[in-house]
C-alpha cells in the first residue's frame, strides 16, 4: 500500500476530492456570507436614509391635533397601550423568589 497520500500525511494533491470538494464549500460560504453581508449594509443604508427624511417635529404636530380632535380615542388608545406593555413586563408567578 502506498501511504505517501494517505490522511494526515501532509502532502494531499490539489486533485484529492476531499480537498477539492472543502475548497468548493469555503469558497461558496464565503460567496453567500459576502452576498449576505452585502445585502444587509444595503438595507441598512436604505432604513437609516428613511429615518432621517422623517420630520419626527411634523409627527408630535399630527399627534397633537389628532389628541385634541378626538381626546376620548386617544385616551382608549393610551389605556390599551399601557395594558399590554404593562402585560408583557409583568413578572410571572414562576419569577418570584
């Protein structure tokens, strides 16, 4: 038996599949991260440009004249809203010492 390209020997060939087929899994993980990495800065870029058109003054404004509009729905809306944040920050009975 020849040993001289057995595992482990060092001196594997650029033709031994297994060499072969791990080169080819690097190279496309790396494809897809470098796709994946890509696609993420750019819808980065795409929400950070969107926040910053946003007039947050021109918001508080429509908020304000809709709360003084309609004070009874806004009140409503306020209550429901505290409800569920106060729901979902509640400590269950298991959380207790």
């Amino acid at each position: 038996m020849d040993e001289s390209r057995g595992k482990g020997s060092g001196t594997e060939t650029p033709d031994d599949p297994e060499t072969s087929r791990f080169g080819r899994a690097k190279d496309y993980a790396s494809e897809k991260y470098s796709a994946a990495s890509d696609a993420m800065k750019n819808q980065y870029n795409r929400v950070r440009e969107r926040v910053e058109d946003v007039d947050f003054g021109e918001i508080t404004d429509q908020v304000r004249s809709y709360v003084r509009s309609n004070p009874g729905k806004a009140l409503l809306i306020s209550i429901g809203v505290g409800f569920l944040v106060g729901l979902l920050l509640r400590r269950s009975d298991e959380d207790k010492d």
